[in-house]
C-alpha cells in the first residue's frame, strides 16, 4: 500500500547571516510589529503546567488573508528532466539536474523517508513569468509525482558552480498556482531548502530588481502574521478529539482524514508560524536585519502542549495513533528550527502496542483483516528503530490445508485423501490481494471388495495455493490444487502368489472430466524464486472471516452415462 503514512509540508529555517536572536523582537525599520517576548523563554521540558482542553467541536478560527503572491506560468524543460527509483531499502537517495542557466538542482532523500517503492522525478521550468513580479528572473524545478509526501523531509540543494548566489526561495502548487514565500538555508555556494511534499519551486536572486517589492510584501505578511499571533494567544488552549481510524484495510479515504484532523488540530499556530517564519527569512535575506523566533517559539509551546495532552490521553489506543501520529508529526516538524523536534521513535512504543494488538486479532480471532495491518505497523516500528517481527507475522497466516477425493466408478471406490501447510508468499506484499501456497501430500485409499488390491503411491507432492483473497474487498476466495490424484497412479494385486501391478491415472483421467471448467494455468513459486507454470483445478470458496475453520466446501458431481461420480471436500484450518 503506497502512502500508509504522510506528513505535511516541513520547513527549515537557518539562512547565512540570519541566526537566531536572544533577546525582545525589534521592528523592521519601524514597520514591523513588537513581538515583546523573549526567545530563551520559548519552550519548556514538559507542559502539564499548560490546560489544554480536548474537545469535540473546534473554535472559529482566526481569519487570514491570502499569502499568494499571484501565479505562475511555466514551460517545462522535459530534455532535462531525470527519474530515479527511491527502493525503500534502506538507503539515501539522490537524483540530479542542470538547468539552461547551469543552476544544479539535486534532490536527497533520506533512507526512512517512504514506506514503499517510488518513481521520482524532477524537471527544470523554463520561461517563468508571475504578473505581480514582471521581469523577476525566475528559475524552477517540478517535483513528481505531484503531492507525494514524506515521512522524512527530503532536502533539495542549489547551487551554481564558480558563482557564489544567494537565492529567494518560493513554493507553488504543481500548476504554478498559490505562489508563496518558503525559507531556505545558505550553503556553502548556494542554498538549499527542505521537500515535505512535491509540487513545484521557484528561485530568485536576491539582488533582483524585484527583491524591494518582495520585501514590503514580506514586511506586510510579517506583521499581520505578528497581530493574528498575538490575538491567537489570547485564546484558550484547545484540541480537536481525534477520530478513531482502524489500520485494518486502510486507504486513501482514511489516511486522507488522519491528514485532515493533523491540520485541523493544528492549524491555526502551524499556518501563523509559518507566514511569521517564511516572511521572516525572507526579510533577513534581502535587508539583513537579524531574525528573532520569539512570537514563533510561543506558538510552537502551544502546538507541543496540545500534541502531548493528545499523546497523555490515548495512548496506546491503537485506533487513535494514525490520527495523533499525523498531528504530533506535523508539529515536530514545524518546530522553526527553534527546538530539535523530537525523534519518531517517541511513537515507538504506541506502534509497538498496536501491532501486537492487530497480531492478536489475526492468531486469536482469527481476524484476517489484521494481517495487513500487522505488515504496515511492523514497517512503521522499523522505521522508528524498533524489533521487527516480520516472520512472526507471516507465520500467523498459516493455514493447514486438507484435500479428501472419493472417486466411485464400478468396482472401484477409491478415496485420496491428504493436507499441506500454506503460507503467505513474500511477492503478496507487492500486491494488493493475498497469495499462500504450499506442497502437500495426498495418498490412495482402497476400500472395495477385492482385499489383495492395493493403490500407489501411499504419498505423493501436490501443490496448493490460495489466490484472489482480499478479505478487506470481499468473502471469497480460490483455493487451487494441482491435482486430485497422481499420474502415477499404480493398482498392485495377487495372482498366483505374486505381486503384479499396472499404472492407470484412473482418479486424474476422471477429474479432469468433471472439472474441466475449473482447469487453470497459475505461476508457482518455488523457494529459490524460480517460477513455474501449472494446471491447477480451482475452486472458488467463502471465507469465513473470524473463525479457525477459514473455509470449507464439498463438491458432488455425477456423470450419469458411467454411473460414475466424484465428491471433493476441501477443509481450511488457520493454523498460526
């Protein structure tokens, strides 16, 4: 499942010659706003001494105005473009590109930033115009696929070589749209800037005609952000109840609203922060007046505080953590760079517990929905450096699989009867269905008249599958068996004392008759992951979600030209 898990966008804050500032906020040159706070006074070690109140219904929020600078126009330069696959393996990815101006662009992605494989790509923009800043020379790049979000901020570097530039630096959406102010941090020959998700994003040289235009705009949004900041302050602290999500079949609509509930609960401190930041850098930037993150830092108090009255009260209730999970991170990584945020790992615990919960509805309860889950979560108690219990989670998913065939043709009443242990293949999690198989051995039983006969083989290999199961979608599923008998199928008797023997398929001859329809060719997979193809005889079934006994069907078939028939009954028992 792609995206189990996303973050909003994330901001660093530190530009070369624009550090932090102990001491009370001063204006900008009289146009700015006093903040009358000191930033050493920001944060503290815990917050029980701050009432946050939870609540079901939220407050009217502060209005704002629209930060948009206006919107974008662009080309795109796709002669220039590159793609890389991020593998989720483990490792930190890189991707580069030089535009026609000889700007480099590369895009780093940490090891831990996804949780499954991706297809990155990144694209120069050419001819950028933006009606509010006419002839600003504008450089850009697309990042795609458009809105992908990371757990991890991914970080972008720009830098152009024998030059020594000092960029302003935008964001827009992925049509140009909403083009707004984004911190940057200087580097050694250029800057760079944090990715939280993809869209698009424009650079501007600092000593462009357009910069003194800029900076009244960011003077304008600075101080208004200063005024919301401290009628937001005025008001009690307060945090909408997060929903209850299950993490069994969880999809788009529901990480959809853990997103929506992390930028409701933390709206209004996140998005004033950010215009006071955003607005902020780009001030220093271009006049060189120092910062000070004091009215920031006391908004970011508040978002710790109702984060951790939020992780105190339901912890470790495994249908509120994708929701507090969500909020908490979009606070941690919107801290202004004023306090480190703290690590994934303080959610360890709390994954740790649901995980063990939703392998308990999968064992106990047999609750095959929770198989999924369990996969997801043990991904994410990796990511935070945790035990991974992989293996225990697959053998959860064991099932013992028993096959009994009686055959009555005249003279012949012949029973197959055998079982083979299943187990999820390591490929089903590439695909959104459940794919389990196995080898069993099945063995000929004669119980006619003639007591000298005798069947073999006493034990043959037959290979089973389970295919098309989605417990999540739907109540069926396809159990498939190589075969119901051996072609080797050998009758061994007396006579005169001796033993004779004659090979005749009798049971395949005839199950091929009466199940011809249901004959298929699937892929096998063997241990080595070589594969295979084989005819199969499928059968479809319920599942019966909640119970050990998963599934269990008789098939009666007659053929009344022969007076032969055939009963098959298939039994599925979840053996964790």
């Amino acid at each position: 499942m792609k995206r189990i898990i996303t973050i909003l966008v994330i901001f660093s804050l530190i530009l070369a010659g624009c550090s932090n500032r102990t001491g009370t906020n001063s204006n900008y040159n009289g146009d700015g706003k006093s903040v009358d706070a000191k930033a050493g006074e920001s944060l503290e070690p815990n917050y029980d001494n701050m009432d946050v109140a939870i609540v079901d219904t939220p407050g009217e929020p502060i209005e704002l105005s629209s930060r948009s600078l206006g919107n974008a126009t662009f080309n795109v330069d796709k002669t220039r473009a590159a793609s890389t696959e991020f593998l989720a393996d483990g490792k930190e990815k890189s991707i580069s590109i030089e535009d026609s101006s000889g700007i480099e662009w590369t895009l780093t992605i940490p090891k831990d930033a996804l949780l499954s494989e991706e297809e990155i790509t990144i694209t120069p923009l050419t001819d950028i115009e933006i009606s509010t800043l006419p002839g600003a020379r504008l450089n850009g790049l697309m990042m795609e696929p458009d809105g992908l979000e990371f757990l991890s901020n991914s970080t972008l570097t720009i830098s152009k070589p024998g030059e020594n530039i000092k960029w302003l630096v935008f964001m827009a959406g992925h049509d140009g749209s909403e083009f707004v102010f984004s911190p940057a941090e200087a580097s050694a020959d250029g800057i760079k800037t944090t990715v939280g998700h993809f869209s698009t994003l424009f650079i501007l040289p600092k000593d462009d005609p357009s910069a003194n235009k800029l900076l009244e705009e960011a003077k304008e949004e600075y101080n208004e952000a200063v005024d919301a900041a401290n009628e937001l302050l005025k008001k009690p602290l307060e945090i909408l109840a997060p929903p209850s999500i299950s993490w069994e079949c969880i999809s788009d609509k529901e990480l959809a609203i853990a997103k929506e509930y992390a930028q409701r609960a933390t709206e209004e401190e996140m998005e004033i922060g950010k215009r006071l930041v955003a607005a902020d850098r780009t001030i220093c930037l271009i006049s060189g007046k120092a910062s000070d993150f004091s009215m920031a830092a006391k908004l970011l108090k508040r978002s710790m505080a109702k984060v951790d009255k939020l992780i105190k009260t339901y912890s470790p209730q495994p249908e509120k953590l994708l929701a507090v999970f969500h909020a908490a991170n979009r606070v941690w990584k919107n801290s202004f760079s004023i306090e480190d945020a703290p690590p994934l790992s303080t959610f360890l615990d709390w994954f740790q517990n649901t995980r063990k919960y939703y392998m308990d509805r999968l064992i106990k309860e047999h609750e095959y929905k929770s198989f999924g889950a369990a996969i997801e979560l043990d991904r994410m108690c990796t990511l935070m450096g945790g035990s991974r219990k992989f293996d225990d989670i697959f053998k959860a998913l064991t099932f013992k699989l028993t096959v009994e065939t009686r055959l009555s043709v005249p003279g012949y009443p012949i029973t197959v009867k055998g079982e083979g242990t299943l187990k999820p293949n390591m490929q089903s999690l590439h695909d959104k269905t459940l794919f389990i198989q196995g080898v069993g051995r099945l063995g000929y039983i004669y119980n006619g008249e003639d007591e000298d006969l005798k069947i073999k083989p006493e034990a043959f290999p037959v290979k089973m599958q389970i295919r098309n199961w989605d417990p999540c979608k739907t109540q069926k599923m396809d159990i498939l068996i190589e075969s119901l008998g051996s072609d080797d199928e050998e009758y061994v008797y007396q006579n005169a004392g001796e033993n004779q023997s004659y090979p005749d398929p009798i049971v395949n001859d005839f199950a091929e008759g009466f199940f011809e329809e249901e004959m298929t060719e699937v892929l096998y997979t063997h241990e080595d992951g070589s594969l295979e193809a084989v005819e199969m005889i499928s059968f479809n079934v319920d599942l019966r979600n909640g119970q050990a006994t998963a599934a269990v069907k008789t098939i009666d078939r007659k053929q009344p030209e022969t007076e032969a028939s055939i009963l098959v009954h298939i039994q599925l028992e979840h053996t964790p």
